[in-house]
C-alpha cells in the first residue's frame, strides 16, 4: 500500500518554520517537558533520534531519563522526525532544519 508523506518537500525548498507549525508545537511539548531535566547532550540525542526514528545503545544507558521521556510518549514527535524523512531529497533543508531544532533546544527559553 502507498503511504503518503506528511510533508512534501522539493529539492530546491529551503527551511522556514513558520510553514511547518506542527512542527514547531511538538518542539515546544519538548523543550517544555525537558526544561528541568539537566539531560547532557539533548539536542544531538533527540536530533539523531528524529532522524533516525530510534535511539542509540550507548545514548539509551548513558541518559535513562530521556530515553524513558520518549519511550513512554510523554510526548509526541512525529512530526518533527517526519519532517526528516519528508526532505531526504534535500540536504540544505535538513541542515537548515537541523540548525533550527539545535538552537530552539539548547535556548532556555520556552
């Protein structure tokens, strides 16, 4: 069966957040359920995990926390690693993508 992509990105797009609010929604669930946690090194955890749709062996002992936060859907990401997926064809996209979701995470304000 043919699935359909949540997002349709060419190969000439460029990144904007304003165009993708669900996106920006779930990143703000996020950042609002890990603003106490202290977790080292969240934003390479959860960027590889949007990209890759699961979580590394050593990233998964070394924070427990986080793993458990996304393991019990505390919150909801489909959107976000959806995005990843949708834009494959165009690695300006997602290191644009990428930029943005590394600086909301690491920026103390919610």
């Amino acid at each position: 069966m043919f699935q359909y992509k949540k997002y349709l990105i060419g190969r000439s797009d460029s990144f904007d957040p304003f165009q993708f609010p669900n996106v920006v929604n779930e990143l703000k669930l996020v950042k609002k359920n890990l603003a106490s946690s202290g977790i080292a090194y969240k934003e390479d955890i959860l960027i590889s995990y949007f990209k890759k749709r699961s979580l590394e062996a050593d990233r998964i002992v070394a924070n427990p926390d986080l793993s458990s936060l996304i393991n019990n859907s505390v919150f909801t990401t489909d959107h976000l690693k959806a995005l990843f997926e949708c834009s494959e064809g165009n690695i300006e996209f997602q290191n644009q993508y990428e930029k943005y979701l590394r600086k909301t995470l690491a920026d103390s304000e919610l």
